[in-house]
C-alpha cells in the first residue's frame, strides 16, 4: 500500500461512511464553517447530489443510445462536487476540468449544456462571464494556468483583502490526480505562491487517472503537492459533502481575506468508467470498487438525515425529481437540432479573417452543392436563435459578450451551438 | 395507435464502427422499458450494455447474436405509444423524426437490405406493422452531419447525398433511417445503400487535381472511404507494380499507325539527332536525400504556397548552376562553328496526350526559384492542355527529362536537336547507400546525360554531371 491510500494521514472528516457526525477538535476551525448551515442547506446537498447522479445516469444511457458522442461520468464524486461547488462564494470565480457536472449544478448552469457539448452541437454554450462558472477544459491542466492568471488579475485589480464582500474575490479550480503529473499544474502552482493570489486549488483524486492508478502520478500524497512551491495543502474526505463544504469555504475565505493560495485533496473514487469510451474492468478490480462504494458520498449523507429525523417523504420527494430531470433532459436531448455550419467560422476571431471567410465560402459552396438535398440547418436557423434568447440561463446569443473579459473564447462557445 | 421505432446501433466508443451482438436479453414480443437493457454488444474496446431508448412492445430482432452490425444500422424494432420521447417532443424540430428521401430504385434496395438485416422475425403480434418490406418516404429532410464524427451519425443522422457518380461503388457503412422513431404508416426505409463514394473533401479535391477518377480508386479507409494516400497512390499508377493490368490481345495481326503530326516531327528529330551527333552518355548515382528534405520545406514555405514543388525544380536549378560553370554544354554545333549560349532556354519533355514534345522555359537562368517553379507548372500545364505553340518549343539550349515519374532509374535520352546536352532524372526511392562505411537507407537517384561528342569531350561532361549531382547531394550549393 502507497502513502497515499494510508489512513495515517490526517483527513477532514466529519461524516462517517456510516452517516455518524463528529467534529474532531483537530478540525474545529473548519467544523465552524458548518454552523452557517441550515437543514434547508443540508436536504439541498442531497437533493442536488441525488439529482446529478440521476442526470449523470441518464446521459450514459443517452450516450448508449447514441444520442451523446461521448459522456463523463461523475458517479461517486458528488460529495466532492457539491459540497465544493456551495463552499464558493457569490463572487467568487471556478475553472473547471471537464468532469465538474456536480459544482456546476450548484451555480446554476443549465445541465443542457453540458450535454450539447458533449453530443457535439456547442462548445461549452454558458457565459463564463454571467456564471462565474468556466467553460470545462478538455486539455488536462490547462484550466489551473486560467486560474491562477484569473487570481492574479484578481490580486492587481486590488480585489482581494479589502474586507468588503462584494468586492473580495476568490479563485477556485479543480484538477484530477491525473493532472498534477501535468506540467501546467505545478507552473500554476508557482505562479500562485509568488504571486500570494486568491486562489484554491482542488484535487479530486479519484484515484485513476484513466487507466494509470495515482501511484503511477505520485510518490508523495497529493496534499503535499505544493508543498514545494509554497502552497500549503489539506487532505479531505472528498465522499463527505460536509468536509467538502467546510474546507472549501474556510479556505476560499482565507483566499478572498488575502492569505494566500492553499490546496484541497480530496480522497474519492471515480465509480464509473473514465468516460463512456473506457472500459474500467480492464484495469481495476471489481473488489476495489465495491470497497469504495460502501464510501458512497450520498449515501452516507442519506443515514445522516434520517437519523435526523427527515422522513422518507423527501427521499421520495428527490426520487421522483430526479426521474423528472432525467425525463426532461431526455426529451430535450432528442429534440437537439444541429447548428449551422456558418457557426464553425463566425466565432473563431472576433473581427473579420480573410483566410476563415475564404474556407466558409469554399463549404458553403460545397454544400450547395448538394443540390438534391435542402440544407436543414437553414430551416433551423431561427429555431435555434430563438431558443438561445428564450433561454435564461445564463446562456447567451452570440456577439454581445465580444468586448468583454475573455472576450472571444466566451463568442466561441456560444457560437458553437447556440 | 401505435408507432414503429427502430434503435440504430450507436457508436459507443469515440469512431467505432461496427460491433458484435454478444447477448440478446430481450426477445419478440416483450415488453421494454426506456434505458431497460437489451443486449450487450462487444466492440473494438471493450463489452457494454445496450439501453433501450423506447418504451413498448419488442417487434423484431434485427441481428443475431453472433452477427457484427455496422454502426448506425437498426439492430432492433419496437412498437412505441404514440408521443413516446423522440415522436413527438414539444417544440422539438421536425427533423427527428426524418426518413430518408428515396427514389424507386433505392426503395427497392432498401427493402432489400432490410429484409437481408431482419434474420428475427417477429411473431404474429396483434398490432406489430410489417417491417420487411418498407416502401416509401415521407419530404422530410435529414440533418447534416457536416462535421465531427459519431454523434449524428450514430444517433441516426442520414448520410448525405452528394452527387451521385455514376459507377460509383457503394458506400461499405450503408446510410441509416435516421430514426429514433417514425410513424408506422410511413413504411419506414432503413440500411440504404447509395452509389456514393465516401472521401473528405480535400480527398475529393486532391482527386480533381490530380485527375484522379475517384469512383475508381479501392477505397482502404477504415471506414470504405478513400483516403488521400489511395487517390495519391492511383495517381501514381504509372510506376512500377501498381495496378498491373494486362490488355487484351488485339484481334488483328498488326495494328498499323499512319506517321503523321507529332509523331512523324519526333522520329524526324530523333533521327536528325542520332545520325548528325555523335552521342555519349553518362551516369550517376547520387543520394537525393536532402533534396527531397528542401522540397519538403518549400511545400512547406509561405512563399511557395500553392506553387507546385517537386524534385524537377531542383533539379532544373541544379542544370542551371552547372552549365554557368561548365557553360560548353550549352551551346549549339554548326559546320562552321560552336555557338555557345550565355543564357538558358531550358527545355522539358514533356509527355502530352499528343506525343512528346519539349517547350522550354526562355532565359530561365534568369528565374529565382519561385519564378522557375511557377513556370515549369505553367508550361506542364499548357503542353498536358495541348496548348503548347511552335515558338514555346524552339530555341532550347539544354534539356531535361523526366523519366523517374515511369518509374525508371535512368535512360540514355536523346539530344533535342540543336542541342548539346540532355538529362534524364530518374526515379528517386529509399535504397541501401553507403555512408561513412555504414550502409543507410537513403533517397536514391540515378542521373543520366547524353552529350553531343562533336562539343563536350568526357571531362566536361563528366564535371557537369558532376556537378549536377552535387547539387542534388546538397542543394545548399544552389546558395552559392
């Protein structure tokens, strides 16, 4: 066994695989942070965990069914996910990886989205901008450099330390295991620490990274990881939604009041497949799942409220929301109509490009070329338009962001399929 | 009232194409539940659990377990309810639920294909339509699958129809019904092949270029598409052991062609040539290897973009370099006198479809390796078009030809009459070659020459040559 799977290392936990609930002294600054909670908080994270398991169900079902090129299952991270994604403030910035389904559904964005971009008609499709929710990075690590160069802008922006909550601003990105072999994660971590930005860096190491198990990533455990570079670093039990919350929030505090980056390991387990192209019986034995599953972050929070006394009315309640959702998206995913193909060219720059302009009319000729076959996408042209404008999600038509932070990587995503 | 749905086998992994029916859990007549598991199929990667996207009545089995299906083919039939998901989803654009647009003769090989892919039959179930023999389609239109691979083709989209080639073969992965679910009364067309050849567009467009009938090109893709290397491939069928086909034997004894036009003006000029000078020939053997580099990265240059670059062009440099220092070459002998020429008309064989012939390039010494580069493209152009006038082809001092695009190492050409000096580029490809007493495998060429003895003695032409090959060896020199 590898240091980093030892249970000798001190690990934020405050519910038991059981569902008992402890604040060891060792944690009590962050077991502070769970006063703020009301029972209204804690039937939120389950019911927002149960959803997006029931959601992450669906899509694999749906990408089975051809209707997604590909999914990425979160099973088993939702703990990691929603107690994280409520621990980030009203102000606060995240960039994601591209397995966030469960921070994202704490901020709002419309879970349509994600699946668009996975069957191909968008590339991310929600505003950055409206959500402070990043667009999800396929390349690995790339996303903690946009973080710590979003926190350093922060930092220059005098936003940080003030003391004033609506203008004290915090960073948060989440990485997998996989990437913190990356190069680009211990560059951001470097540019973090020497910079002193406002910024948390959250692993989730579920343990995989595709194929490649964490000791093929690591020697140390992954808390130690800024270690070096002067990022102090806590391990949590990422399957416990409380801890996740708890640490999360202090930490992200810490950052916004001005102390300086820190990083958050959480210990959890990717109980699905890498994503739906990955077959993980290959690589991992079913007794390792199974030892991971009795960890299930939901439910362990599940014993907890009903010893508490929340009855099966509201487990039911989130059954039947969940079976909702998933029914909603289903039809919806059915009814996802293609861009047009002018969407390819209209947003990769933000001005005019002669070459660009030259490729789309070579396509557009290429497809009138098609003479026996009217283009569809025409007809569905307005459709489309229509739907994006219609949508309140914080979803937007193209264009009117161009001028803004990001400006066009933000028109590129709307531009893909909105 | 009921609808007919049919599940076309998805591409579960990222580009598979084709998967095996492992296990059926469900059979006709059963009824099924949305995302209740129907068979498990086993692809390239790996073993996965089908969910059925409908809820209702199992009509068909569309394969054996055993079978492999093409990925997008209808591997199963369901009777549905009426405004089950996918039929009739709210808003949903009309184009879910397309079919695809037949003609008679590809409605009869639909249901031809359909019945070929239906070895389950359904039992006599009370409402269950007919599915074996579908018939017509309804104006609805499919969705482009323009870009990007596996979402709209898997989940049913329509192959599209470019034009239709006549000859052309059929496509290998058949078009799909584009389903999720359709109305039984529209008699649903499935696994329609088309005479369409699959390529991508720069394939199709390379094929033009290089004149290229890609109806006839054996497609090697993965998925029956022709690939740029197969249209490269056919185009280069001239050289050796590619597409040996052996005509048949003409009936007649003999086949007599009249000497008239080109060919009566070429065996007038190789006759003139061959009995008034005296000719001796010459080779070489050089390493091409860093030539091939340099014309990589001027196909690679902005400047040469869209400028056709071959190893000719160096070549053609490399003559021009070597007759400046061994300008004898290039020269013309009269009874009376050696003229020789202290500018360059290069002239190039040129095969046309009406004979050889052999335009030059006027003053090409003069040319930069841009210029040189466009006027060789621009003078192949006209001789292939047949367009080449009487003056493009008189006044050559020297010439090139280029045998190795046959496929041939070398040749003992002829000298174009007037001139002094020709040389053949051979074909250059990988062969052992000795460097620093270690055998490599290098790019290879063969140059011959043939000169008019009356002009160039053996040292001369052995120093051009020489000093051809040099240059080939290292174009570098070309800096000098």
């Amino acid at each position: 066994m590898s240091e980093q799977d030892s249970g000798n290392i001190p690990m934020v936990q405050f519910l038991s695989p059981e569902g008992e609930f402890a604040v060891p002294s060792q944690w009590g600054e962050y077991g502070e942070y769970l006063k703020r909670l009301t029972e209204a908080d804690y039937l939120k994270f389950y019911r927002d965990m149960a959803r997006i398991r029931r959601f992450d169900n669906e899509a694999t079902a749906l990408q089975r069914q051809g209707q997604l090129g590909l999914w990425i299952p979160a099973i088993g991270q939702e703990g990691a996910q929603v107690g994280s994604g409520y621990g980030v403030g009203h102000n606060d910035h995240i960039f994601p990886s591209y397995r966030e389904h469960g921070v994202a559904i704490t901020h709002g964005i419309d879970l349509m989205s994600i699946l668009k971009m996975l069957r191909g008609v968008n590339h991310g499709g929600w505003n950055p901008d409206a959500t402070r929710f990043h667009l999800y990075a396929i390349v690995l690590g790339s996303q903690a450099l946009h973080a710590t160069g979003y926190a350093m802008g922060v930092k220059f922006d005098g936003n940080m330390g003030t003391g004033d909550p609506e203008v004290d601003q915090a960073v948060i990105t989440y990485i997998g295991d996989g990437a913190t072999a990356e190069g680009d994660v211990s560059e951001a971590l470097l540019f973090a620490a020497v910079n002193n930005t406002p910024q948390v860096f959250f692993i989730q190491n579920n343990q995989w990274a595709i194929s490649s198990p964490t000791s093929s990533q690591t020697t140390v455990p992954l808390y130690r990881r800024g270690d070096g570079f002067g990022v102090p670093g806590i391990r949590i039990d990422g399957n416990d939604v409380l801890a996740s919350y708890a640490v999360t929030a202090k930490l992200m505090d810490d950052a916004r009041a001005g102390r300086g980056p820190s990083l958050i390991e959480a210990l959890t387990y990717r109980i699905g497949a890498h994503t739906t192209s990955d077959d993980p019986t290959k690589y991992r034995s079913n007794e390792e799942t199974e030892r991971w599953k009795a960890r299930d972050p939901i439910m362990r929070l599940e014993k907890f409220l009903r010893n508490q006394g929340v009855g099966q009315a509201f487990f039911d309640d989130c059954a039947a929301d969940g079976d909702k959702l998933a029914e909603e998206i289903r039809a919806k995913t059915f009814a996802l109509a293609n861009p047009p193909f002018e969407n390819m060219f209209k947003y990769v720059y933000s001005e005019p490009h002669p070459l660009i302009e030259e490729q789309l009319a070579w396509l557009t000729e290429y497809e009138a070329s098609f003479e026996d076959e009217a283009h569809p996408s025409t007809q569905l042209h307005n459709v489309i338009n229509e739907e994006a404008l219609a949508d309140k999600s914080g979803e937007v038509a193209p264009v009117e962001n161009s001028g803004s932070y990001y400006g066009g990587i933000a028109g590129a995503s709307n531009g893909g399929g909105e | 009232m009921s609808q007919l749905a049919y599940f076309n086998l998805p591409d579960v992994g990222e580009g598979l194409t084709e998967a095996e029916i492992v296990t059926w859990m469900v059979k006709p007549g059963d009824t099924v539940g949305v995302n209740q598991i129907i068979c498990e199929i086993e692809t390239a990667k790996s073993l996965v659990e089908l969910p059925c996207p409908f809820a209702g009545t199992i009509t068909q089995l569309m394969a054996n377990e055993g079978d492999t299906v093409e990925v997008g083919k209808p591997i199963i039939a369901v009777t549905v309810a009426d405004g089950a998901v996918g039929a009739s989803t709210p808003g949903a654009p009309a184009q879910q639920m397309h079919t695809m647009i037949a003609t008679n003769a590809e409605t009869a090989a639909a249901a031809q294909a359909a019945q070929a892919a239906a070895p389950v039959s359904a039992p006599a179930s009370t409402d269950a339509p007919a599915v074996a023999t579908p018939v017509a389609a309804t104006e609805e239109k499919a969705p482009a699958n323009l870009v990007g691979y596996g979402v709209s083709h898997a989940m049913g989209g329509t192959r599209r129809r470019g034009r239709t080639v006549p000859g052309g073969i059929p496509a290998p992965a058949a078009a799909t019904a584009a389903l999720p679910i359709a109305s039984a009364q529209q008699n649903i067309v499935v696994g329609l092949g088309e005479e369409n050849v699959i390529a991508k567009p720069p394939t199709r467009a390379l094929a033009k270029e290089l004149n290229v009938d890609i109806t006839k090109v054996t497609p090697t893709g993965l998925a029956g598409e022709v690939t740029r290397e197969d249209v490269v491939n056919a185009a280069q069928q001239a050289s050796v052991f590619r597409n040996l086909t052996t005509p048949d034997a003409p009936s007649e004894r003999e086949t007599r062609i009249p000497v008239k036009g080109v060919r009566k003006a070429i065996a007038n000029a190789m006759v003139t040539s061959a009995f008034q000078a005296p000719h001796v020939s010459i080779f070489v053997d050089v390493d091409a290897t860093r030539t091939m580099e340099y014309v990589k990265r001027l196909k690679a240059s902005t400047d040469f973009a869209g400028v056709k670059v071959t190893p000719l062009l160096i070549m053609a440099k490399a003559m021009m370099w070597a007759v400046r220092r061994n300008p004898m070459v290039n020269a013309t002998f009269t009874d009376e006198e050696i003229i020789v020429h202290n500018f360059v008309n290069f002239g190039i064989a040129a095969a046309t479809p009406r004979g050889l012939i052999v335009p030059n390039i006027k003053d090409a010494d003069q040319m930069s390796m841009l210029e040189l580069a466009k006027a060789i493209e621009q003078l192949a152009t006209t001789a292939r078009e047949g367009k080449t006038q009487p003056a493009e082809m008189q006044n050559g001092t020297i010439t090139i030809t280029n045998i190795g695009v046959f496929g041939v190492d070398t040749g003992t050409p002829i000298l174009n009459p007037g001139e002094c000096a020709i040389v053949a580029l051979g074909s250059i490809r990988p062969k052992p070659w000795v460097v620093n007493n270690e055998i490599q495998v290098r790019q290879v060429t063969t140059i011959g020459a043939t000169f008019d003895h009356r002009v160039v003695d053996g040292d001369v032409a052995s120093r051009f040559v020489q000093d051809v090959a040099s240059v080939i060896e290292e174009p570098a020199l070309l800096l000098d």
